[in-house]
C-alpha cells in the first residue's frame, strides 16, 4: 500500500514538475517588463526586457548587451549607474561563448545603431540548459535602457523556447502564458500591475493538450484566428463588419503590459452608436457614477472555429465617483490577449510548429459530434454527404463566411472528407 502510494506521489511530482514556469516583472518605473534568466559558464544572471507581440520603442530586435559596450558608451554607462543595475553579460568571462559572424543594425527612426558579433552560449533556467544563439552588442549608439537585453515572443521569430527546443532541452516548444493582477507596496504607496507567467516545456500528455487547437490565420505575422459570428448582446452583426480578425497577441504595447480591450473600428462605432456613448469613451461627471447605471452596455461574443469568447461590460468599464470610463480601442482586429489573460482564469497556448492556438479553460464551440453524422451516412455518395455535413455545419454553428473566407471553408470540407475517409 505505502509502495503504491509512493509511486503515485512520486508521479504526480514527476507531472508537476515536468514543466516551468518564469513570471515577468514590471520594474521599478513601470516602463519595462523584465525576466530573470541566465547565460554562459559560470552563468551570468541576467534581467532582459521581455516583448510580446511585435509593437516595441525597440527596433534592434533580440539582443544581449555586452560588459564591453557598457565600457564603449558613456551614455549606457551613465544609465547603467542610474538604474543601480549589476547584470552584464561578459563575454570575455564565460568558456562556453563561440563567437561568430558579426552584425550591424540601424534604428532609423531615432538614428540609433548597434554592432557586434553573433554569440552562442549557454543559457540556463532552473534545471534547463540550452544553447542560445544571439546578437552579442559590444558597440554602438543607444538612446533607451534595455537592461541586459531584449527578448521577444512572436509569431515570425525564433525566441528562446524556439531555440531550446531546437537543441533537445526542453519537449516542445510550445508555451502558455497566464496573467495575474500584482499589488505591490512601496513604502506607504500600494500599486497594482498586469503580471504574465510563462509556462514552458510542456508535457504533451498534459491536460492543458485536451483543448483543441484553433487553427491561426496562415500568412500573418501575428498570432491571428479567425472569427465566424460576432454579436453584440443577442444580436447577430457579423455582416455588419469589416474586420473579423481576433489577434492574440501584442500583450505588451510597447514594453508595458497594459490591459485594454481592441475592438473593430466599425464594431466600436455600432456599439457608440447604438448606446449614446460620447466620442472620448467617457460618460462624464455622472453623480456617483457606477457603468452598469449609466447605459447597458452590450456584451460582445465572438465565435471562431473551437472557442466562444465574451467580453462583457465589467471587463470594458471602469467606474470612480465621478466618471465611467469606456476601455476599448477601435483597430483593424479584435486584440483579445489581455482581456483574456487579466479577466478571466483562461490561458492562451502559443502553438508556433502547428499554426495554432489552444485557450485553456476557454469556452468550447459545441460542435455536433461529426463521427456519428458520418457512420450514420455512410452509405450516401461522398458527394451528397458532405453537401449535408456542410449545410448543418453551416446552419448549426451560424458559420459567416465571407468570400475571402472560402479558403478555410475548403479546408473545413476536406478536413471532413479526411474523416470519412477513416469513418
Ligand atoms: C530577478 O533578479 C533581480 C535582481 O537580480 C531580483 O531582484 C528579482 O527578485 C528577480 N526576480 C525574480 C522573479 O526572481
Ligand atoms: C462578466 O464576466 C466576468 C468574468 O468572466 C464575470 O465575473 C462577471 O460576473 C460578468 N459580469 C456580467 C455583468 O455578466
């Protein structure tokens, strides 16, 4: 008995611990997002300025600075002392850096530019070790403090999970990030902010694996889904829209996490449109003001190929005595990572190798159960099937799609002649 007990204990540990998690800080100022990582032998730790998504003050893309060009610019240097700041890679001090061919990038828009070598090192992380192959910057112009460096997750580049899993260090490079409302005190000054926990090297036999995966939008630089149906309350404006994109990613806006709600440019005029609401978003001077007393403000839904996402008022509203503020954003997508991360106890999977997402404790789209349909008509024509699968597909799941949206139409049919295929 105790035998098997153990066993299970030493399992479950096993399953615990079998995957990693590094949470971000804000620093001091509130003006970066940091994490806690380290590189080369001994390792050197490191606090690098952390990005997701692709809008950024920075231009270089993914660097690390070097103790030489600390040595180089007077102006690093100062910033450096200011900031009381120790954690400088230096390459001459690790026996695992391989210099490689050397770099030179511009910042047009503030003139900046840096230059070094390609660097390949070891990066570590608790009980992980990697290679990591970098932009090594050892001399330069630069206007901002970037810490020890950048990291950036995106869709397009190659970011440190990428190249972990590359070198066999970790089991998939796969990642979920999750959000958490931090308050801090310093001294008699309490403040919260928007804290992202990353967990990474993932067990694919994991739970987090039974959601299924929703395909993003091919040929995007971001990480994009489609959305079939929106409505705002009950009523179906799809048609209405232009834009039907649901990106899942730009958390950071520039190097702050923020958490605003972007919504359709069109969605957000029907919605100021239909509830009165004034141009600058604000009901002002409302005698105790509390949203839900101001207007009913509409929940959104929206509907994509697996998941159903709401956004309802308290998430877009926020009340004080005086004003009730409206925290929306007309763009040419909805941007639904923050809401997701900060107002609900979802996570989002980043699904880079297959081209998809996986929102873990999301809402799931009650798609009809498909087998069945196909081994009850099985006898019937392929044609004649899938002309029917297609029609309760499409009058069931109030599918919208438009013409540019034929493309996942028929990868919708074929997916279903795979099945019959099999059934
Ligand atoms: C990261 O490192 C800094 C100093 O090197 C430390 O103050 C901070 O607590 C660390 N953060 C985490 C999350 O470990
Ligand atoms: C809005 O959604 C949040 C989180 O999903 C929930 O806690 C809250 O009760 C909802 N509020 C309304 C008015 O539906």
């Amino acid at each position: 008995m105790l035998r098997i007990l153990t066993i299970l204990v030493t399992l479950i540990l096993q399953r615990v611990l079998s995957e990693e998690v590094i949470n971000t800080q804000s620093d001091y100022y509130q003006m970066a997002t940091l994490i806690n990582l380290s590189i080369g032998s001994p390792p050197a730790p490191l606090q690098l300025q952390v990005q997701f998504g692709t809008k950024s003050q920075n231009t270089f893309g993914q660097f690390i600075i070097d103790q030489s060009f600390v040595e180089n610019s007077y102006q690093y240097a100062e910033m450096v002392k200011n900031y009381e700041f120790k954690n400088i890679y230096n390459i001459k001090k690790s026996s695992t850096a391989l210099s490689k061919e050397p770099f030179q990038i511009e910042d047009p828009l503030y003139h900046d530019q840096i230059s070094g070598n390609y660097v390949s090192d070891i990066i570590s992380y608790n009980n992980i070790q990697s290679k990591y192959q970098f932009a090594c910057v050892t001399n330069g112009d630069m206007q901002f403090f970037y810490y020890s460096g950048v990291i950036i997750f995106d869709r397009l580049g190659q970011n440190i999970f990428d190249q972990m899993y590359k070198s066999q260090s970790i089991k998939t490079s796969d990642y979920i990030l999750t959000g958490e409302k931090k308050t801090v005190k310093i001294y008699d000054f309490s403040y919260t902010w928007n804290q992202i926990n990353i967990i990474f090297d993932l067990d694919q036999s994991s739970d987090y694996y039974k959601y299924p995966s929703n395909p993003m939008i091919s040929n995007s630089d971001h990480f994009e889904i489609m959305s079939y149906g929106i409505y705002m309350d009950n009523e179906d404006v799809t048609d209405k829209l232009k834009y039907k994109k649901v990106s899942l990613d730009q958390i950071t806006n520039y190097n702050v996490i923020e958490d605003m709600i972007s919504i359709p440019t069109d969605l957000l005029q029907l919605i100021q449109n239909k509830y009165n609401i004034p141009e600058e978003l604000s009901f002002r001077g409302c005698a105790k003001c509390q949203c839900q007393d101001v207007v009913n403000l509409p929940e959104i839904t929206i509907i994509t190929e697996q998941y159903k996402f709401s956004i309802n008022r308290s998430q877009y509203t926020q009340g004080n005595e005086y004003d009730c503020n409206i925290y929306l954003r007309g763009q040419d997508r909805f941007i639904l990572s923050s809401a997701i991360l900060f107002h609900t106890n979802n996570k989002i999977m980043y699904q880079k190798s297959s081209n998809s997402i996986k929102i873990i404790n999301g809402q799931l789209i009650n798609h009809l159960n498909i087998n069945y349909i196909i081994a009850t008509f099985s006898t019937f024509s392929t044609l004649i099937m899938v002309s029917l699968v297609y029609i309760i597909l499409n009058q069931s799941f109030n599918f919208k799609l438009s013409k540019s949206e034929e493309q996942n139409q028929k990868k919708i049919l074929n997916q279903i002649l795979q099945m019959k295929k099999f059934a």
